[in-house]
C-alpha cells in the first residue's frame, strides 16, 4: 500500500482534477508488474482509472488477459467498472485502503468482486493504511476544486 500511496501522492493537480487514487499489481511471486494513477483528466479517457490502466499494464507484461494470481492493491474502493474488470481479469486478490461511499463496488455499496453469480470470486483484505488513504483523499475533497464524483 506504501507504493500505491506513493502514486496517489504524484497524481498531478489532485484539486483540479482526478483524485489521488494509486494502484499497484503484484505477480504470484510478489514482484511489481504494474503501476498507474488515476488519468482520466489529462487523456480524456472515461476509463483511465488507476485499477484499469495497471490491470492494462499488467496484461502487456505478462501477455495475458488472465492475471490469475496476481494482487491488485489500490489506495481507494473501486468503482462499479474497475470492479468488473479486476473480476474479469481474474485477479486473485484485491487489497484495498479507503472506502469509497460513493462509488464504491467492493463493499460499500455493492459488492462485485465477490458475487457468487460471477465466474471469479475475488479474496479482499480491506482497510490497509486506511488513515493514510483517508488523509490523501480528504484533503482532495476539501479543496475548492474537487468534484465528488471519482
């Protein structure tokens, strides 16, 4: 979680834009295979999410879509989207640090990830640096500028 806090921490102009959000991927042997940040924003990209953009990243490295095994650590819940991804791409755990009351899709106001209707269920440790998740992206929320909507 320090790393993806580290990648919230470096997301350009969070007041102006896309909240602080950081995500790693680890492979089943615990090495980085991917990074990202929130960057909808600066591409204009509606699906640039943090847990998208490294769940593409990792898929580059290891040539498959299936990342079975792999671990997903993000500093914020995701949403509705980026949960169906991590389900589709077969991660095998998803470590998380803030809820998102919001837009949440891991717990707070649905739970995708781990619907026994899907083909995948995925393993959640939730809460991990939370007080450090939670002062990054309040401070994103009380600046003048932010929206809500992550």
């Amino acid at each position: 979680m320090y790393r993806a806090l580290q990648l919230a921490r470096a997301v350009p102009d969070p007041g102006a834009g896309d909240p602080p959000v950081g995500a790693v991927i680890y492979g089943p042997d615990w090495a980085e295979i991917a990074s990202a940040q929130h960057d909808r924003e600066r591409t204009g990209d509606p699906t640039a999410y943090a847990e998208i953009l490294a769940l593409r990243q990792a898929a580059r490295v290891l040539g498959t879509w299936r990342l079975a095994g792999c671990t997903l650590v993000t500093t914020l819940e995701p949403g509705t989207m980026s949960a169906g991804a991590i389900v589709l791409a077969r991660i095998s755990c998803l470590v998380i640090g803030s809820w998102d009351k919001y837009n949440g899709a891991v717990c707070s106001l649905w739970d995708v990830v781990r619907d026994q209707r899907l083909n995948h269920v995925v393993e959640v440790i939730p809460e991990v640096l939370k007080p450090e998740c939670d002062a990054l992206l309040n401070a994103y929320l009380d600046s003048p500028s932010s929206s809500v909507a992550g």
